[in-house]
C-alpha cells in the first residue's frame, strides 16, 4: 500500500507544478509601478498657552483634515502647534 501513495503523491505534486507553470507564462506579465512619495503641507501656528484655547485651535485645524504632528514651545510661554496634512 506504501509503494501506491509515493507514486501517486510525486504525480500530484508534478501536475501542481505544471498547472503553475502554465498559469505563470499565460498569466499577464508583473509590471511593477513605482509610487509616488507621498507629498505634505505643514502649518505652524502658536496659540495662547491656554486649554480652551489651544482646544479650540486643535478642533479647528482638525475640522479641517489637519494633523498635529509637534507641539514645541516658541518663545518659552507660547506653544507652537505644527500640523501635516496631505497636499492634494
């Protein structure tokens, strides 16, 4: 019964193989497409280093598609918000 199974597994295996074979050369030829780097706009705006409003600015911006990406501080007391969103 072993010498059965052998055969018939190596049989299965050669007509997978040619089965791929043929759909590989029929099949449409891989055209790899190179991609375009993705394109930013960035905004830097400095709000009053108070929560309601930098919430408000936050809120705003966001509204708008605007991602905040740093929140470094400008002269010591005045947050600057840096935002990035997709250039289209």
């Amino acid at each position: 019964m072993l010498n059965v199974r052998i055969p018939l597994a190596w049989l299965v295996a050669g007509v997978s193989l040619s089965a791929l074979g043929v759909l590989l050369l029929m099949g449409q030829p891989f055209t790899a497409k190179a991609q375009e780097p993705k394109r930013f706009q960035y905004k830097i705006v400095e709000v009053l280093p108070d929560t309601q409003n930098m919430q408000t600015t936050l809120n705003e911006f966001g509204a708008a598609g605007w991602e905040l990406v740093a929140v470094p501080m400008g002269s010591m007391t005045e947050p600057r918000l840096i935002f990035k969103r997709s250039a289209s």
